[in-house]
C-alpha cells in the first residue's frame, strides 16, 4: 500500500462535477480530502489517496487527463 499526498487545482470548467467521487469509484483507493479552497475561478485541493502503487499510478494520470494539475505535498506541509 501506499499512501501519496498531493495538491490537486481543478480548472473553473470542473468545479462543479464530483471528480473526487468518481475517482473513488473508478480506482481502488482511500481518497481523504485535508484541505481545500473553491471559488468561481479555480479548486485547489489537498488530497491524500491509499492503495496499490499502480492503482495510485492510474489514479493520478485519470486526474490529469481530466485536466488537473497534480503536484507532490511537501512532506510536513498537511500534516497538522
């Protein structure tokens, strides 16, 4: 198993669409949201996903075909 921290920031076109939900359905993985800002323009989202190595993998290249910047957390940064 393995456990990734990342920053997700969802285009204003995506705000709206449960893409966290569907990621949770699609994958076998533990999405745990720990930090998130929403306005009208832009998402920014931090979020832990759990699972298989290559379920994470698949996981986070869905999230970028959908148009999601994904970023690696610094270790420490949401650990509070």
């Amino acid at each position: 198993m393995q456990k990734t921290r990342l920053w997700l920031m969802f285009p204003a076109r995506l705000i709206t669409r449960p893409v966290l939900w569907e990621l949770a359905q699609n994958f076998e993985i533990v999405t745990n949201v720990r930090q998130a800002s929403v306005t009208d323009e832009i998402g920014l989202v931090s979020l832990e996903i759990d699972g298989d190595r290559m379920e994470v993998k698949k996981a986070i290249a869905w999230l970028e075909e959908m148009g999601i910047k994904v970023e690696p957390v610094e270790i420490g940064t949401i650990a509070s």
